[in-house]
C-alpha cells in the first residue's frame, strides 16, 4: 500500500507541474503576442509618419531683388528685346531655405501674345558659379534654381512668361508660370509649381519677382 502511494506522488507532482505551466503559458501568451503587435503597429506608424513627412505638399514662397543682363542670341538685331538671352542673379528669402541666392536664365521671342521669355539652360551662363557652390549635372531644362548655398536647392523650369514694358519703356512686368522638376539636398527629387510675378528696368536690368506655389520634397 505504502509503495503505490509513493507511487503516485511523482505522477501527481508531475501532473500538477504540467498544469501549471500550461496555465502560465496560456496567461502570458496573449501578452507576448500582445506587445508584439504593437511594436508591429509602432513600426508601421513610425515608418508611415516618416514616408508622409518626406512626400508631403507644402506651401512655397520666395522673393528676390535680381539683376539682369542681356545676351544677344541667333537672329539679334541692335535696339531689339527679341531673340536674346535675358540671365541674371539675385539675393532673397525663400520659404524653406531662408536666406537664398537665384540664378536665372531665359530667352526672349515675340510669340501671339507679344514679347515672351522661354526656358533657356541656366548652366549655359552660371555653370562655374553654380558648381563653386557644388551644384553640378544639372538638366538642360533647368533654367533657374534657388539655393541656400549649403547643399539646398530647388530647379525650376519656366513654363510661359508674358512680358508688358510701360510707355516710357523703363519698367517691364512679367507673369509667369513654373514647374519644379527637381533639387538636391533636401529638396531631392521635388516636384512641384508656382506662379511668377515681377518686373525690370529695361536701362539697368534691375528688378524684383515673387514665387508663390507648391512644392512636393
């Protein structure tokens, strides 16, 4: 008797060791599986916030106080504004950058509506003050770009300026339309447009002009 007794107490030990664990097994399993998902779920947020941060429409806005210059191109004629090249440079503000510096080309033609500037190569004129700043392989399609001078920079592409001269034909107001087509820094492959307002001094070439539009980076 004594010996089935003694017996039975490991297989009781035993039995109440595995109940035990199946017990703890079964309180902290959802637990685990619990913290698990939510670090799935944090992950996935985190990464959700980071790739909507770096996509994200934003406002954008610059004005600049510029300087122009003329470059006679094919088919000039002396006291002529067409077909001639119309680059310049200025110092201002922009949205994003702060403190920014413009580089700018274009070239004017008469077209249906009168005098208009299209989209010239803005390195065709500023390719050495451009990479001393190390912006270089640039598009040809680029004809302006904005920068910080600290590895930022915003690429434009104009699409149409309209040109107006006054009476006297010492002031010129243009409207123009945009299209951001790229940057560097953390303006790499930016998209976007905008809406160009301005004017110059036919005599001096000075002048100032406003972005405001959109800008995807």
């Amino acid at each position: 008797m004594k010996k089935r007794q003694l017996l039975q107490k490991p297989a009781l030990i035993l039995s109440a060791a595995l109940l035990l664990f199946s017990c703890v097994q079964e309180t902290e399993s959802p637990l685990i599986q619990e913290d698990a998902n939510r670090l799935t779920l944090s992950n996935i947020s985190t990464s959700g916030e980071e790739n909507l941060r770096k996509t994200a429409e934003r406002n954008y806005s610059e004005r600049f106080e510029n300087s122009l210059f003329m470059v006679p191109g094919p088919g000039y004629e002396e006291g002529r504004p067409d077909n001639a090249f119309y680059p310049g440079s200025g110092n201002g503000n922009s949205t994003h950058m702060g403190k920014a510096l413009t580089f700018i080309n274009q070239f004017a033609r008469f077209g249906p509506n009168g005098l208009e500037t299209i989209a010239a190569p803005v390195t065709m004129i500023f390719s050495k003050e451009l990479a001393a700043i190390g912006l270089t392989d640039i598009p040809m399609e680029v004809s302006s770009i904005t920068t910080d001078r600290k590895g930022n920079s915003v690429w434009f592409k104009s699409i149409s300026n309209q040109v107006v001269f006054n009476e006297t034909g010492t002031r010129a107001e243009f409207k123009a339309k945009v299209e951001i087509i790229g940057g560097t820094g953390k303006f790499l492959n930016a998209s976007g447009s905008g809406d160009v307002i301005g004017f110059f001094n036919p005599t001096n070439g000075q002048g100032a002009s406003t972005i405001k539009g959109r800008i995807s980076y």
